[in-house]
C-alpha cells in the first residue's frame, strides 16, 4: 500500500486527482454492479461489475482531471 502511495504522490496534480476519482467511483460501483448482478442473474453477475464499475470509474477519472486542473491552475496562479 506504502508503494501505491508513493507512486501516486510522484504523478502531476491533475493526474493523481484523475486516479484518486477513478478508484473512489470504481470500487463502489464494481461492488453496485455485482449486487445488481446477483440479484438479477447470478451467472453473468460478473459481468455486471464491469457494466456498472467501469463507466462508474471513468466519470471518477473524468472528475478527478477537472478537479486536479482547477487545483493546479490555482496553485500555479496563486504562486505568480
């Protein structure tokens, strides 16, 4: 875990923030996709986690480089 930290602490601003979103909103949404899954059908509830768990880490992703943007323009700016 220490690594994955230090890995992530060393990526740009924007970057860090686009990972950080993208496992903040896959994570629940891959368990969300494999609750509906096992509700619904139990053999392709595998499937399920991906239906739901990646579009839901992509928009983490998306978030998170929108984010870590406004964050670094304002240190940037703020700096000058």
């Amino acid at each position: 875990m220490e690594r994955f930290r230090r890995a992530v602490g060393e990526l740009p601003i924007p970057l860090r923030h686009a990972v950080i979103g993208a496992v903040v909103l896959g994570v629940p949404g891959a368990i969300v996709g494999l609750v509906i899954g096992l509700w619904t059908y139990v053999p392709t509830a595998w499937a399920a986690i991906f239906e739901v768990g990646l579009p839901a880490a992509f928009l983490g992703a998306l978030l998170g480089l929108v984010i870590g943007s406004l964050v670094y323009v304002y240190h940037h700016v703020r700096d000058n």
